[in-house]
C-alpha cells in the first residue's frame, strides 16, 4: 500500500520546491555525496571536485541556508557536514527509482533489438 504524503499549506509546499531547486545542482549533489564520510574541508572539497574554493564556498552556502549542511571552523579552517542524514535516504529513493527506470528502459530496448 503506497504511503499517502501530508497534505501541505500553498507556504510549506513551497519551502518543498525550494528545497527541491537546491537539490537540482549535480555539483551540490557530489558535494553531499562525499559529506556522507563525514565532514570535509572547503579545500578537500574543490580538490576532489576539480573546482576553485569560491565555487564549493557558493554551493556548500546555498546547502548550509536550505539547513543540508553545517559549518564548524577551528582557526582559520572550515569544515562542513551533513546536518540530516536524511536527504541521503531521498537521494537513494530517486537513484533507485531512476536504475529501475533505466533498467527497464534497457530491457524493452533488447527485446526490440532481437525481434529485428
């Protein structure tokens, strides 16, 4: 039985959608990908995604005001982290539903290919 979703005010579902719109960015995307280790510096971060530091700084702000991730500084370092393990868990929902999309999609594709 599919779980019905709370019936939300015109203002919550668009704190929804704006949540959404931040979600929308794939380098946000990896940037949560690789918080789920544990918490990273600004510096790793545009290391490992091949970008300069005022970029991750741009994304990791937009993530941290949406309340995905939080800042700590020691000294003159920042590091950032998940703030909620669950927007992993929506992320897994979308990349399941997106394989099993796909895979049946490849499916319907080799049954077409043999029938030629």
């Amino acid at each position: 039985m599919r779980r019905r979703v709370a019936e939300l005010s015109p203002e919550a579902l668009e704190l929804v959608a704006a949540t959404f719109r931040v979600l929308g960015e794939p380098v946000r995307l990896r940037i949560l990908q690789m918080l789920q280790d544990g918490e990273r510096s600004v510096t790793g971060l545009a290391d490992d995604l091949g970008t300069t530091q005022p970029n991750v700084s741009k994304h990791l702000r937009v993530l941290q005001e949406a309340g995905l991730v939080v800042r700590r500084q020691v000294k003159n370092s920042v590091f950032h982290a998940l703030a909620d393990e669950t927007v992993m868990e929506l992320c897994d929902v979308v990349c399941n539903r997106l394989k099993d999309r796909l895979l049946a999609q490849a499916g319907a594709l080799g049954r077409v290919r043999r029938r030629r």
